[in-house]
C-alpha cells in the first residue's frame, strides 16, 4: 500500500473504504492480488450493468484493436461512431419514438450535465437553474452549482449562476401543495426574476439516497416546465441503460425530457462514453461551441455498440431486471422485520435499492461489515445513511443469492442481530424466497 499512500492524493476514496489492491474481475466478482474474491454489489457506480468482463462485448473491443483500427478520433467521422449512432437509434430512440440529436461532450457524466447545463443557457438566454434536494449531477464547478448536497454547492459558491434548490418528490398526495415552490420559480418569482434556464432532475437520486420520484410527480414536474416552455434535463447518468428497468428511467412517467444526460454504462464495459440528447429545436450549437479531446471514446462505442445489439435487441433484460428487483425488495422488506428496532426503511427500482437507517453510524457500520464478508456495497444519502445496492444487471441467480446473504449477515451483525443471513437470503423464487426470508427474520428475532 506505500506507494499508493506515499504517491497518490489525500482526494482518493473508494480505497478507503475498501483498503486491498484488486487485480482480475469477471462477472459479478472482483479479485484481489491475494486471490480474495469479492461479491460487486457497486458495479463501478453503475458503470458496469453488463458486469466485469463481459465477453459478449470483450471480444468486439479486442477485434476491434486488434485490426489496428481508429482509437482516438476527437469528434471526426468515423465506422465505430457511425454503428454506435445506428444502433441507438435502431434499439432505443426509435422504438420510444424519441426524437434526439445526439452530442458526445466528453468522456464522463459531469461533461454530459455540463454541456447540457450551457446549451439550455444559450437557448433560452436566461440565467438560473432548479435542481433538487440530494441531487448529484457531477464533481466539476457547474454540475456542483446544481447539486442538492449543500456542501458540494458550498464548494463552488459565488463561481456558477444561481441555482433555486427545491424539495424533491415528498411522497404527499397534495401535489399542487408539492410544486408551489416550483411554480413560483417557473413563473419568475425567485432570482433574478425570470424563468429558469432549465430544470435539472434525477428520476431516482442515486447519490442521495435511492430516493425515488413517482410517476405522478415526474409527469406533473414536465408538464408544468413545458408550460412555462422551461426545458427539462433528465440526469439519467447512473440510473439509465437498464439500471430501473426501462432503458431510460424517465420511460415508466410516459415523459419525454427536452435533455437527457446519459454516461456510465453507456459505454458497456466501463470504458468513458458520455452521451448529451438534445430535442431538435434546442440544438442550437455553433460548430466547435462546445469542444473536447475525448469525445465519443471509440473504444467505448464499441462495447457500447455491442452492448446495445447484445441486450437491447428485446427485453429480455428488462424482465429479468424488474423480476430480480422485486426479489431484492421482498428480502429487503424480510430484512427490515429483523432490525426493526434500529429505525430502517428499504427502497429502489429495478436493480437500484437502498438500506436508509435512522443512525448513519450503522449504515457505515454494514458497509464495514459486508467488505469483511467480501461484499462491496457503498453508502450514500446525506449523511451517508443509505446502503446501496447495485449489483450487476447480468449477475446470476446464485451470486445474488450470496450477495443478498452476506448482506443480510452485516445488517443483523451491525445492527446487533445474531446473522441469519443464510436464512434470509431469498431464493431464486421471489415469492418462496420472501416466505423463507420473513421466517428467518422471525427466528433471528426471537433468538
């Protein structure tokens, strides 16, 4: 560990928590240098839906290098980009009937918010944003500006336009109670006394605390920014290529975002693809306006290519995705039986979930837990409070099952249970494996 301590900056952070040097992956495990074997339930924070290694989309990459083909191309035409255009088109945008131009803005999800961010500037001339409470849209100085963490909007405070902080989804009946304050900024009534230049929203905050957004408010939310023709960016960073389910996690609302922000698993095998999707009449870029090195990493369309033919093609993955979800939430509701006492709440959609506990300490006390056990799962929310959940889209019956197991396990040990993780991990049926799972909680308990 020396030189990594010696050399590296005191920013590093995923190595804090998970203090050993990995070398091989495949599938759902990474392995260290010792030949530890770790069950990913983090999936590289959602860079990784299709898992590690994936050889479906492995062997395109490496007949790809292997014929000496085009690897940096900056934004010039090129076969990789135009098979990745078609595909998208093919499988996703037209089968949605959406009607997007596509822009490569850079390599990561804070280069997609950031070209969105100065496009809904340039075509509306306005100046101010709203985002939302535990929101998370990137780490540069504009992606901050937008955030709903106050310390991350602290950090860059004075250097951004002014961005209107509001209350995300509140789960009340009332929504007209629910977007006042939203109206009131709509209508120019905060600021600088004009309309926004755009609204920027997450369907499911990933960072903050798998917080999700009913379909009611999402829709409610576009209608009211279509009236008051403010347009609407969708950060489908983390959340979208399946991780909900649909391929974008704005599809279950029936709405359709003016932009859409798409990274991560974009590029299939966790190589560097952003994506910018912008309705037609908000295209309004001057050639070389917005400009970059690493644009549309052909690497990365590759994989994303052959991702896109390999899963998308039908939906398959999709069911499996939302089956396996529901899975998930069963043995998360068994598992809340079990610690009921500490003050515990469990959400997500598709393969997204969340552990929220009422003490932060214990949630970082079952992250602890669950990497002694060999499990990696990362906390989030605004005390770091949450458990979350992301495992591969591709992982197997069995490997979610362990993981589930071992998650179990650090839950009852951190929380003061006595483990019955191998009781309450659910079985590859959904129903029967809840049945098991709420028994074991009860023994466990009564124990």
């Amino acid at each position: 560990m020396k030189i990594f301590e010696t050399l590296e900056s005191e920013v590093r952070y995923y190595c804090r928590a998970w203090p050993v040097v990995f070398d091989r992956a495949r599938g759902s495990w990474l392995h260290d240098e010792d030949g530890r074997s770790y069950l990913d339930f983090f999936a590289g924070a959602g860079a990784l839906n299709y898992g590690h290694n994936n050889p479906a989309l492995k062997e395109p990459v490496l007949r790809y290098l292997a014929d000496d083909r085009v690897i940096q191309s900056l934004d010039m035409f090129t076969v990789a980009k135009r098979e990745f255009l078609a595909a998208f088109d093919e499988l996703v945008l037209r089968p949605r009937d959406l009607r997007y131009r596509v822009q490569f803005p850079g390599p990561g999800g804070a280069n997609a918010v950031e070209a969105a961010l100065r496009l809904a500037h340039k075509a509306t001339g306005r100046n101010d944003y709203v985002c939302f409470r535990d929101g998370f849209h990137g780490m540069t100085l504009g992606s901050m500006s937008v955030s709903g963490n106050p310390q991350r909007r602290a950090a860059c405070a004075g250097r951004v336009t002014l961005a209107h902080c509001l209350a995300f989804d509140q789960g009340t009946p009332d929504l007209a109670a629910e977007f006042a304050e939203l109206d009131r900024a709509l209508a120019g009534e905060l600021g600088t006394g004009e309309p926004p230049a755009a609204v920027i929203v997450e369907a499911v905050q990933g960072d903050g605390g798998i917080n999700v957004a009913r379909t009611d408010w999402l829709r409610g939310l576009a209608v009211r920014c279509r009236d008051h023709d403010v347009p609407l960016i969708l950060d489908d960073v983390q959340m979208g290529c399946g991780r909900t389910g649909a391929f974008f996690s704005f599809e279950e609302a029936g709405i359709r975002p003016d932009i859409v922000c798409l990274s991560k698993s974009i590029g299939g095998y966790g190589l560097p693809v952003a994506l910018t999707l912008i309705r037609d009449e908000l295209d309004v870029w001057e050639p070389g306006e917005h400009t970059g090195t690493f644009r549309g990493v052909t690497l990365g369309l590759v994989a994303g290519t052959a991702a896109l033919r390999h899963y998308w093609a039908d939906d398959r993955l999709q069911r499996s995705t939302l089956e396996r979800g529901q899975h998930v939430a069963e043995m998360l509701a068994a598992l809340r039986g079990a610690v009921d006492g500490t003050g515990i709440a469990s959400r997500g959609r598709g393969l997204a979930h969340g552990l929220a506990f009422e003490r932060p300490e214990i949630a970082h006390a079952v992250s602890r837990a669950a990497f002694e056990m060999r499990l990696l799962v990362e906390t989030c929310g605004p005390d770091d409070g949450v458990v979350k959940l992301l495992p591969p889209l591709t992982i197997t019956d069995d490997d979610l099952e362990t993981g589930l197991g071992r998650l179990a396990d650090a839950v009852l040990s951190a929380a003061g249970g006595k483990g019955a993780g191998s009781r309450i991990a659910a079985s590859r049926s959904p129903s029967g494996g809840a049945r098991r799972a709420l028994q074991g909680c009860e023994r466990s308990r009564a124990d």
